[in-house]
C-alpha cells in the first residue's frame, strides 16, 4: 500500500479541499480521487500525488465516463493535458 494526497480543485484551479488515503497503486488512487469528486458540487478537479510524484489528474466528468463506459488506459494523457494546474504552468 502506498499513502496518496489527492487535492481538489474548483472551477478557477483553485484548492478547496485535501485528502489523504492509502491504495495499492496509481490506478486505484485515481479511482478513489473520482468517487471523492462526486461529494461535492463544487469539486471540479482532483490532482493526486504519491509522495513528490505526480500521479494523475481526474475530472468531474471522467467519473461519469467511468461509471457508465469505463475508462481505459488512452485517456492518461488526455486528463493529464486537460489537467488545470498543468495548464497553469504552461
């Protein structure tokens, strides 16, 4: 088990609200940080990090793709360039 942060961010990219947890790996955490997604309207976002790795990022809506369609490994790297803290940076 390895201990994750997942931060939650709001429409303006802002952190409104943190969480630790422990899961058996980046798949599972980013699982975890879409199911925490839904108690609150205001959460749009969830970055998770293991440690001082980044680990992913997941949005609201890729919640509801993976309740209702699952989601697949293809879209790694479309969250983490929809991401909204990684847009800030670049």
């Amino acid at each position: 088990m390895q201990h994750y942060r997942c931060y939650f961010l709001n429409s303006s990219s802002r952190i409104i609200a943190s969480l630790t947890f422990d899961c058996v790996d980046g798949q599972a955490a980013l699982s975890e940080a879409r199911r925490h997604l839904q108690d609150h309207e205001c959460r749009a976002a969830a970055e998770l990090w293991c440690d001082d790795c980044y680990v992913g990022c997941a949005l609201r809506t890729d919640a509801w793709i993976e309740e209702s369609f699952g989601l697949d490994a293809a879209f790694a790297s479309i969250r983490l360039a929809r991401c909204p803290l990684v847009q800030r940076v670049f």
